[in-house]
C-alpha cells in the first residue's frame, strides 16, 4: 500500500458498550490494519477513550474521542455521532449517564420477562456478560445464546429482544435536537450516523438535516458497511446542499458482528484519509480543537 494510500474509520465499537474488543485492543486492531485514524463511538459511555487514546499514543496511529447516541423520531431512531469529544464534558456525561440509568432499567424488565417465560437468565449474567459500563440487548442475547435458546444473534433479536419479539421493551431515547445540541456545546463535530439504513418518505431526511443543522450538526456519515454505492451518492449529495461535512466508518463489533471488518466494513468498505483531513479542516476553520 502506498503511503499516500491510507485509510480511516470513524465509527466503531469497544467493549465499553456492545463491542467486544477493548479499547485497546480495537486499537491496536486499527494499527495492525494499516489505518491512520480511528475513532471509538461507544453507545451512551466516554468510559473507553483514555484507554483507547493511550493505546494510539503508544501505537502511533490517531484515535479520535467520540460516542454515538441513539434518539427518537416518528420513523423510528436516528443515530448521532460525536467526534473529537473533550476530556470530561460535564453536561453530556451527566445526560448519558442518565440515558445508562434508563437501559439499566430496561435490561431488568426484559429480563423479568424472559424469566416469566421460562428462560433460565438472571441479571447478574448479563452484568458479567458486559465487559464496559453500557449495558443492553446485546449482552442479554450472549447469555441466551450461551445457555442455548437459540442458535445465532439473529434468533435471538426475531424472537425475544426485535420489536416483535416476546421479551421486547422500548427504550428510552433522547430527542434527535437534543442529542445534537449536547454534543455541539462540547465541542464535537456531529454526525448524522448511516442515514439511509431507514427509508425515509422523499424530503423526510432533509426535513431533519435543516432542523439538526441549526441545533449543530456538522457532518454526514456517508460511508458506511450498509450503505451502497447509491446510498453513498445520495449522502454526499446531502452534504453538498446544506455544506456539511462528511465522514465513514464501519460500524465495528468485534465478534457481536463478525461478518463486519475494522476498517474495511464487509469487504468493501474504504473510507480515505482524505476524509479525516477534510473534517479535521472544517474544525480547525470553525476555531475547534483537534
């Protein structure tokens, strides 16, 4: 690979919430693929980033601070993006604290229902099961697979933990101008995460990305595993017409989604240094620190 040739990914998971690397090890994962840049977006938890950016100190490659925040619209959740977080942003610790409060009250309840149908599972397998401080389905659909309910993820989320399944409970979502808003006061550069996985009615989406653009949305997440070639267009498109900037990543699990590659998505996915430097830029024209 050519110097010049280098790649990036901006979107993945540690065992801080539903990964199952740490974040070192998703790191020095990120070193050995040849990356230049990764950025660790756990789910409601800034709780694996020092290790994380230790790890890149030490390996020599850049790790970004970031979370992801699911939120509620009528379509369904939209996911939020924060890059280049700060140490210690009091504000958004204490709200997604908050937001870990409720998933914590969530997993008990579907827990307590899978227990009313029988299933052998206590709580206290599911805490050993999560390796970081953000809990959920996940770590849920790891003892049940371990205790054999079912035979794959898949199973499990269709017939238990899916919005149709039997042990199913909503969750406690943050508005999507709130999220945006928190995370734009720390400093992040806000991302629309993997838009087009949910097939919105026309004009829908740039409904939303005018109303977020206001409350501080910075970036479109145009490059993702489940985004196609098309899907990808239309992304870029959408950042050209509100003057957003854009990014990628492939959304990384570890072994909770195996098909899925540090860097490289399902194969395919190839997200330039180009387009850090280009976010890395709007940054440093906006007066934000890297």
């Amino acid at each position: 690979m050519k110097e010049s040739m280098k790649f990036i990914d901006l979107h993945t998971h540690s065992s801080a919430s539903d990964g199952t690397d740490s974040p070192a090890q998703l790191v020095a994962k990120a070193h050995a693929a040849g990356l230049a840049a990764v950025a660790i977006t756990d789910h409601d938890t800034l709780s694996g980033l020092d290790e994380g950016q230790q790890a890149g100190r030490d390996l020599g490659i850049e790790v970004v601070r970031g979370c992801e925040i699911s939120t509620g619209t009528e379509l369904g959740e939209l996911h939020i993006l924060g890059l280049w977080l700060p140490q210690n942003p009091q504000p958004l610790l204490d709200r997604l604290c908050w937001l870990r409060e409720k998933r914590a009250e969530r997993n008990v309840g579907i827990v307590q229902k899978l227990q009313d149908l029988g299933y052998d599972i206590s709580m206290e397998e599911v805490l050993a099961a999560a390796r970081g401080e953000s809990v959920g389905r996940p770590h849920i659909a790891e003892v049940l697979l371990r205790k054999g309910f079912a035979k794959d993820v898949r199973q499990v989320f269709r017939e238990f933990l899916g919005s149709r399944g039997k042990a199913y409970l909503p969750k406690t979502v943050l508005e999507p101008e709130e999220s945006v808003s928190l995370l734009a006061s720390a400093g992040a550069t806000v991302c629309l995460a993997h838009p087009l996985l949910w097939r919105a009615p026309a004009g829908w989406l740039d409904t939303m990305v005018a109303r977020l653009k206001d409350y501080g949305l910075s970036a479109i997440e145009a490059y993702h595993s489940e985004h196609s070639e098309a899907d990808i267009r239309t992304c870029l498109a959408l950042a050209k017409r509100f003057d957003l900037g854009v990014s990628g990543g492939s959304d990384y699990h570890g072994s909770n989604k195996p098909t899925i590659r540090l860097g490289q998505g399902y194969g395919g996915l190839r997200v330039s240094q180009s387009v850090y430097e280009g976010l890395k830029q709007r940054r440093m024209s906006a007066g934000l620190d890297i």
